[in-house]
C-alpha cells in the first residue's frame, strides 16, 4: 500500500511539473498599438515623411493571430487602422493607410492620444501582451497657456500612467530630435518596462521602429551571416529581411538546389516585396539546407521563420539598473509542448553575445548546461555595469537545426541623484552626503533611506535617514578610527505610479585620515599573521621545561610549609586526645617551629603570607588600535563615539 500511495504522488509531481513547464513557457501573442505624431512640427523633424516607410514596414511585419491598431494625432485623435486581430486583410488596409501620414494638425495632445489607443484598458488582457508605441517630436501641448500644459503632463504622470501601467501596457516612445519632451518618453517608457528611443534624425527612424517592433513583437530566427542561413525540416515559413547597402540595386536568394529568386513565384512559393532600401521575402515550405544571399548586406537584415519547433524566451526586462543582472529562460516546443527529452536537450550547446551599443566589444557567455528536467534551462546574465544600451543575442545549435534571440536592453540612470562634499574645521573632517529623488518618478512620502556605514575594523552602522521637505535626505558623519570606510544607501519604497522602488546606492568609499595611516595600521597584524603561521614548525621541535616565575615560587614555598603544619598540628591533636603526648615532643615541635620563621607567619591567624615582597608590576606593552581590542556598536553611546552623524533629527528641526 505503501508502494502504491508513493507511485501515486510520483505521478502527480511529474504531471504537475510538466503543466508547470507548460504554463511557464507559453508565449502570448503581441498586441500593438502604434500612435503617429502628425502635428505641423514634423514637417522640420521629419521633412522627407519617412514616417510613411516605417510604419509600411512594420504593418507588414506584424505576423498573423497578433493583434494591432493605428492612431495618428494633433490637437485630436484618428483612428487610421482599426485595432483588431491581424490578418493580410489587415495588413492591406495597413500598408494603403500608412501613405496618408502627413504634418497638418495643430498642437500635441499625447493624454488623449494615449487614452484614445487605450479604451479597452479596464478590460483584463489575458491572451495577449499589450505594446503602444509612441512616435512624437514634441512636448505636451494643448493650450497656448503654459500652465494648462503643465497640467496637463502632469495628468500624464500622476492619473494615466499609473492606470496604463495596471493594465499591464508597456509604453514604448521615440523621440524624434532633441525639441520633444524626452524626460517624458523616458519617464512613461521605463515606469511600464518599455523602451525609450531617441532618433536625431528622420533617417535613423527605419532602425529605430524596427528595434521597438523587436520587443513587442519578439519572433524566433534563424542565424544569418555571409554564408547565408540555415532551414530545417521543422521550418514550415521563413521571412528574409535584407537591408541593402545604397550602391546594390538588387537581392538574389539562392535556395539548396542552386536555383535563385529575385523576384515573386508563386511556384516557389516565394513572395517578394523590394523598396529603394530592403527586401522583404517570404518563402513558405521552404527547401531544407542551406540558403545564400546574394548581395552587399546591411545592418538589422535578419530571417524570421515560423516552425513546429520553437524556441521559447521568456520576456525579458527592457530596463535594468546597472549592476543588475538579467535573467534568462528559455526552451524549446514541439507542437506547443515543453521538450523534456533529455537526449534532445543534451545536444544543445549556446552562447549569448552582450553589445553596447556604440562599442566594438562584444562579450560571450556560455550558456551550454546540463539538460533540465523539466526543459526549462535558466542563467543569470551579467555584464551590464554602465548605463546605455545593449544588444543582447541568444544562439542555441542543436546540429540539425540553429536559433537566435535577439533582445534590446536599457541600463538606466537612477532615479536618485548624489551629492557629496567633505567639509573640513579646525582639522577634523566631515563628510556631507544629500540623496535627491526625482520626484516625478519617487513617492518620496512612501519611501526610506537607510545610510549604512561600514568600516575594515568590522565596525558599522545603519541609521535612516529622515526626508528634509520631501524633497531629499541628508546626512553627515565625522569618522574617528583609522579604517577603509565604504557608504552605502539603501532605498526601498515605490514610484509614482504604484509600483516597488528598490535600489541599492554606493554612494562612497575612502581611506581615513588617508591611505598610508590605514596600510601602517594594517602592518602590525600583517606580522602578526605571518607569525601565527610560521608557529607549526617550531612546534615540532621539543617542548622544553616550563619555567616557574620567581615571582609565585615563595607562594608555593608558603603553601607548602602550611600544609605541613596543619598535619603535625593534627598528630599532635591526635596524641593528645589518645592520652599519648608528652611534653618532650611539644617542645622538639615549638622549636622546629621556631626556628622557621615562614611557618610561624603561616600559622599566625592573622597575618597573611608574604608573597615576593620585591615582585615589580609588568607594564602594558605599547599597542596601536589594531592590536587594541576592537570596538563594537552594541550600544548607541559607542556609535556615536565613533560616527558622529548629524542631519538625522525630525525633518521639523531643519525647518
């Protein structure tokens, strides 16, 4: 029965392990919202209208099942596409509508642009992941009065954004030229973890989209290089988009068998679309093997597929703190399923490749593993310590078959700003330290700072802090022991919008007085060490005789001689009450008694032993504060002592 009752719960934790795998890596389709800035600005910002390419290209790239709609705005919003579930029906009307953006309208109303495109935002999204993306060259603007535009953007801020981010949307803005209100994409774009981009120039809108598109609309690829791109038999479609360089007029793809496209045919089930700057090239059952391309590739060309075989990422942030780390997870399905086969799993081996954007240098993390159980393999990805953008690419080679990810990461600033400042009077040293919360992204009432400090004696302190007119926290303290000394802040509390606010501040690190007391007071334990371990050896040589202090020696002697007075004072007792004693053996007895002087003082009741009259007190030896011992912060009187802060009272005293 026992047996039984244990092969039944196998049973169970395998199955529901295997819906756990399932739930986990199962992939929503996007659904996007894409929002056009029309007003009369764009005619400088964006004065070739390459608005009109860029969101063709998108329409066309949207794949079936995903969802999407299109705004265009001024002082008022249109609906250009209605927001529906894709099809080539709806990509049609897509690509005859995006030929309509134009510069006309007056004023900048992105609130009701937002609101517009998100009507449904009280209705929960459990089939699809919500996208907007935002294009505008602008600030808010719906009123010639200033102070209605403020209003107005802080409305943004404080109501919709908050509401916006509930409904789970993820705001992804372009800001075109350096006039639009980038604190603002950046704010609405890193509170709902989408992606904030700044395209100087209308030329660099193409890329630009197309990076964004990258994160609402996630797709799995095939690798592509100059040799070409590999297909498999899993494959059911691929989409090639190759960008060409300006002096190619044209793109050939060849296929296994050697034959070359150029062109649509229907026969070869190729579809081919060519503006003056890309091909877009869709193939349906493709030939399995390796196909070429043949011509001078430009930068973001990449092959789409569609197969019964997938690799699963799960989302990944768009935005990072530095120093954070990313993590991963990914697997693969067949018809929808987790693959468990550890076989199958065996044989994967991969890398990701991390980029700065901007830089040469690239840096690979190996991310073969031991095949998990339940087909889920994990990793921690680290290596984004500055802020900035990065391109983060996952390639898994399975031999038969390759795959590639490629994900676009923000590493943000923070939302606090340090300053520090080391103040000196009459030669002792204080240092200053203000943390200041932007406070259109902090909710400065419902967060705390705690000021840890830690110095190399292992003496430390936490302190909060108190804010100082809601604005910033303050703080100062005074060191007085020689020691490397690190500050760290720690900030726990939430943003505007409701969401949790953590992060971890170094805000400092130095050497009081300076670095050569520290490394002086560090030698004598430096010795002492180098000591200790040479100890061992002398071990090893024979113990000699431990030597008695002359100082303890009449004390034994003392001792010694008491203890034989208390026996013969007992025989003698003994004698007499056995009616034995004489007067003889008393006197022999007072005269041994008599003639040592230490023993009469040990038998006088009332005189103590003389221990080494001449014994001198040993003095302390000369000791740094290294080899003192060391001071703790149990009690609040000794971290006082020992950092002496100021700035900590009630907000109300700074008044």
């Amino acid at each position: 029965m026992r047996h039984l009752i244990y092969l039944l719960m196998s049973c169970l934790l395998v199955f529901a392990h295997a819906s756990l795998a399932d739930d986990f890596t199962k992939p929503l389709p996007a659904d996007v919202r894409v929002i056009i800035d029309i007003s009369g600005s764009m005619k400088k910002t964006d004065p070739e209208n390459l608005r009109k390419p860029a969101v063709d290209l998108i329409v066309r790239l949207l794949p079936d099942n995903s969802k999407a709609g299109l705004w265009t705005f001024g002082q008022s919003v249109n609906m250009l596409v209605p927001h529906q579930v894709v099809d080539q029906n709806w990509r049609t009307q897509g690509a005859q509508k995006a030929v309509t953006i134009n510069s006309v309208a007056m004023f900048t109303n992105i609130g009701a642009a937002l609101e517009k495109a998100t009507e449904d935002y009280a209705i929960p999204s459990t089939d699809y992941r919500r996208n907007i993306i935002l294009l505008t060259d602008g600030v808010v603007d719906i009123s010639k009065e200033a102070v209605v535009n403020l209003n107005e953007r802080k409305r943004i801020l404080t109501e919709l954004l908050p509401r916006l981010k509930q409904a789970d949307y993820r705001i992804h803005t372009i800001a075109l030229s350096s006039d639009a209100d980038q604190e603002l994409m950046k704010k609405l774009s890193i509170a709902t973890d989408g992606v904030f981009e700044v395209a100087d120039t209308a030329d660099e809108l193409m890329k630009t989209f197309l990076r964004i598109f990258d994160q609402a609309v996630p797709a799995e690829r095939v690798p592509l290089d100059e040799n070409g791109f590999l297909v498999d038999a899993s494959i059911q479609e691929f989409t090639a988009l190759i960008f060409r360089r300006a002096e190619v007029p044209a793109t050939v793809i060849i296929a296994p068998d050697g034959k070359e496209y150029g062109e649509t045919d229907p026969k070869g089930n190729v579809n081919w679309y060519r503006t003056d700057k890309y091909d877009l090239i869709t193939v349906q059952q493709p030939q399995v093997g390796q196909w070429k391309v043949k011509t001078d590739m430009a930068p973001g060309s990449r092959v789409t597929v569609v197969s019964n075989m997938q690799l699963v990422v799960q989302p990944l942030k768009s935005n990072l703190r530095s120093g954070q780390t990313l993590d991963l997870a990914y697997s693969f399905q067949e018809n929808g399923k987790t693959i468990i086969n550890g076989d199958f799993l065996g044989l994967l081996t991969g890398n990701a490749l991390l980029a700065k954007v901007g830089s040469a240098e690239i840096e690979e993390i190996d991310l073969t593993r031991p095949a998990p159980a339940d087909g889920i393999f994990q990793q921690e990805l680290t290596g984004f310590d500055g802020q900035g953008e990065y391109d983060v690419s996952i390639l898994i080679d399975g031999k038969t078959f390759k795959r590639e990810y490629i994900h676009h990461l923000n590493i943000t600033d923070s939302a606090f700003k340090l300053e520090k400042q080391v103040e000196e009077n009459a030669g002792k040293k204080t240092w200053v330290y203000r943390l200041v919360a932007d406070l259109e992204v902090v909710d400065v009432a419902n967060t705390k700072v705690k000021a840890i400090i830690k110095n190399s004696k292992d003496n430390n302190l936490e302190q909060q802090l108190n804010t100082i007119g809601k604005e910033y926290w303050e703080f100062s303290f005074a060191p007085v022991q020689v020691a490397r000394y690190e500050i760290v802040l720690q900030v726990e509390g939430a943003q505007i919008d409701g969401s949790p606010l953590m992060e971890t501040i170094k805000a400092d690190q130095f050497n009081f007085p300076d670095e050569v007391a520290v490394l002086s007071d560090e030698q004598p334990k430096s010795a002492a060490a180098a000591s200790a371990a040479s100890e061992p050896e002398a071990a090893a040589e024979p113990e000699a005789e431990p030597e008695v202090d002359s100082s303890n020696l009449w004390l034994f002697i003392g001792l010694g001689i008491g203890n034989l007075v208390v026996l013969v004072l007992g025989y003698m007792a003994y004698r007499l009450i056995a009616g034995k004693g004489s007067k003889e053996e008393l006197a022999e007895i007072e005269k041994a008694l008599a003639d040592n002087p230490a023993a009469k003082k040990a038998t006088s009741p009332n005189m103590p032993i003389d221990v080494a009259d001449d014994n001198q007190m040993i003095p302390m030896s000369d000791t740094n504060s290294s080899s003192a011992p060391e001071m703790t912060m149990a009690d609040d009187l000794m971290a006082d002592n020992l950092f002496p802060l100021d700035n900590l009272e009630d907000p109300k005293d700074k008044s």
